[in-house]
C-alpha cells in the first residue's frame, strides 16, 4: 500500500494548458495524487475519444495508480451518476472540483495556474452549498 501523506488529491487539464496545442493535447484531464511542487504517487486520465458520431470519455489507469484510484471512492460515485451520458470536459472538471480536487492546471506559460480561475471556481462550489441550505432549509 502507498503512502499518500504529504500528496493532494489534484487534476490537470491538459487540454486548456498554456501548452495544449503545441503538445496536441486534446480532450484530455490528468488526474491523482500531486506534490504541491512536483511528483505523484499515483496518476490516471480521462481522454475523451470520437466513438461513431459521439466524443466520449474513457478513464486510464496504470497499475501504479491503482491504489490512488482506490481512495476516490466519491469521485467515483459521481461519476457513475453520468453514466452513458458523455459527459463533457467542463462537467467532469464541475466534478473533480465538487470532490475537492485542486486544480494544478498551468493555463498560462508565466507561472503555472491561474490563481483568479481557481478562486472563481471556489466560489461557485461554496455558492452551491449555500444554495443547497436555502433551498433544504
């Protein structure tokens, strides 16, 4: 079993990288256990790929990254809640950021994440837990 201490749960989206482009990243979030500063104890992907007249997720996931994938169990869970419905890069991304994940994203080449995208985001997910206690209470 890996130790996970010191590591966040965390996702890249390579496809809206500074470097996507040039790198042919498409449709594509990195996904796992993340240094704050570099390395991983155990990563995986979700591609997306044309499927007759449909682009539909696929996740992948080396057998180093088994143990990582095995402590999502919530992030599982929602993602099973969209099962067979394709969803879209944006909406896994709504889901990785509702189970906590950190967005380790690089989206510009100065200096990696995108600090005011990370706190909008923070925002919205707060907003929607409040909404929710209004709406339930």
């Amino acid at each position: 079993m890996k130790d996970h201490t010191g590591m966040e749960r965390a996702f890249i989206w390579s496809s809206r990288a500074w470097y996507a482009e040039a790198a042919k990243c498409t449709g594509e979030i990195s996904l796992g256990m993340y240094a704050k500063d570099d390395g991983t104890t155990g990563e995986m992907s979700i591609k997306w790929r044309d499927l007759g007249d449909r682009r539909v997720p696929r996740l992948e996931c080396f057998d180093d990254g088994w143990h990582a994938l095995s402590t999502f169990s919530d992030l599982l869970d929602e993602l099973g809640k969209m099962d067979d419905e394709n969803p879209t890069e944006e909406e896994v991304i709504d889901v990785l950021l509702r189970c906590g994940f950190a967005d380790h994203t690089a989206y510009t080449r100065e200096g990696g994440t995108d600090g005011a995208r990370r706190v909008l985001r923070d925002l919205e997910r707060q907003a929607a837990v409040l909404r929710e206690e209004i709406e339930g209470g």
